[in-house]
C-alpha cells in the first residue's frame, strides 16, 4: 500500500466523451419519474427484500457523496470521528456480509456496484470504502469511476465523465424493477421510485455496463487512493484509540449489531 493517496495518476484521468446524439438512458431517469412508482421508505425496503432474492443479477450505482445512516455502528463510529473503533465494526460485519454472498452464489445471482467517486473523497465516501472493500473481497464486482478535475468543456449528450449532477442513484433488481432510491436533503433514505419499463430497464444496465468497463476495479482504488486516507485517519486518532490496520482488521467487541443478512443492499 502507498504511504500517501495518489489522486492524480495518469492512467486513471478519464476523457469526456459523446455518444451518439442522444441522452444515456441515466440521464433521462429524472424525467421519466412521473412513470413511475412512488414508494415510501418502509415499502420500497418490503418490495426489495421481497424481489432481492428471486433476482439473478443484482445492479446498484452510487453517484452521491454524502449519506446519512443513523443506527448503523460502523457509520455511527466514523460520524462522530473514532475512526479506529469504525474500521473494527466495519470488520464485524464481515461474517454476516458473507452469509450474503454465499447466499447470493447459491441462487446464482451477480452482484455489481459501480461507485462515483469525487477527489479528494468525502468522509462518507472514505468509511463506505471499509464496507466496500468488504464486499469486494467477498466477491461482489465493484467499480469505481472518478475524477479529480472536472474538464472545463461541457458536454450536453450522452455519458460524461465525471457523472454530471442528474447521475441517479440505482438499484436495479434483474429484469424484475429498477428502483430510483430517493433521499432527504441531509441524506437519508426517504423512499424509492419503482419502474417495471423493460426498455428503461435495459438501458439503465447497458449505461451501467459501461461504466463497470471504464471504472477501476474497487480494491485497487482502495489501496492506492482511500486505504491510505483511512490509514492517516486511524493514526491521528491512535493515541485515544486502540491499534488498527486498513487493509486487514481484527474485530473488536461491538457494542452495535451487525447488519442483518441482505441489508446493506437496500441503501
């Protein structure tokens, strides 16, 4: 792992690009909401843990920088600045994120994530990267899509990177839903729009798609960018903190839970 973040490699600067005349299918998501379903927080939670299971290929994109998520340990930890006390709780969580994922190969389902990233990363976006380092491991494919200087030429068509400000938050739950997950001003999660179109659909994961071939892959970005910002983090709180490492934690006792088995999925 470097010793300091490398937020600006070559390899990783990403050239805007047109596609075609059009908008990308994400783009248009904002304007095709009245099509759609509103659902409330508790009733998208009960059709996603309804359909999650019965779904053979799992979508989600993650465009926002900052989410809010009361009650759960690891995010609690980080919030209130102990970021040692939040890696080992991310770490706790490992065995249930497993029971997940052998869940999910035994149904045959594949789980994929493409996450925007902006540089330098947001504190919440640096605790997400615990979770999702997790889930990589355990072997959901998870990209990443970043940028650090927006290029000064706007483009109006088809997909830009970075993600201009309509990039949408998704799940996409097979062929069954795609839910537009929709948030509160201070980042909790307020409900959902439900959309059943299979043209919306398949342009949604052909956009999604295409992304996951143009991202990092999320360990890598871990290890050269997040890991050594949350490495930094851990040592300037060890002196009122016990000792721990980014890439490989032990996990302490938590006083919070683990998430429930499927959970962590619906934010």
């Amino acid at each position: 792992m470097p010793d300091t973040p490398d937020l600006h490699p070559a390899h990783h600067r990403r050239r805007r690009r047109r596609q075609g005349s059009g908008k990308s299918t994400l783009a248009r998501i904002a304007e095709l909401r009245d099509a759609g379903t509103p659902l409330s927080r508790a009733d998208y939670l009960t059709r996603f843990r309804e359909e999650y299971p019965r779904s053979a290929l799992v979508d989600k994109l993650e465009a926002g920088q900052s989410f809010r998520e009361p009650g759960y340990g690891p995010w609690e930890a980080a919030h209130q600045g102990e970021w040692s006390r939040a890696l080992r709780l991310a770490e706790a969580e490992r065995p249930a994120l497993a029971r997940q994922y052998e869940g999910a190969r035994s149904r045959g389902s594949r789980l994929r994530r493409v996450r925007i990233v902006q540089l330098p990363p947001s504190d919440y976006v640096l605790w997400e990267m615990s979770i999702l380092r997790l889930r990589a491991e355990l072997g959901e494919e998870i990209r990443v899509i970043c940028d650090a200087e927006p290029d000064p030429e706007p483009v109006q068509d088809g997909m830009q990177h970075p993600p201009p400000a309509h990039m949408p938050e998704l799940v996409l739950l097979g062929t069954i839903a795609l839910y537009e997950l929709r948030y509160t001003h201070d980042g909790d999660l307020a409900g959902a729009v439900r959309h059943t179109d299979p043209e919306l659909i398949g342009g949604c994961r052909r956009d999604i798609e295409q992304l996951l071939a143009e991202g990092e892959e999320l360990l890598a970005f871990h290890n050269r960018v997040t890991g050594p910002l949350l490495a930094a983090r851990v040592t300037a709180g060890s002196a009122e903190a016990g000792p721990a490492t980014v890439g490989s934690l032990e996990a302490g006792p938590a006083t919070e839970g683990p998430t429930e088995e499927g959970s962590a999925d619906e934010r």
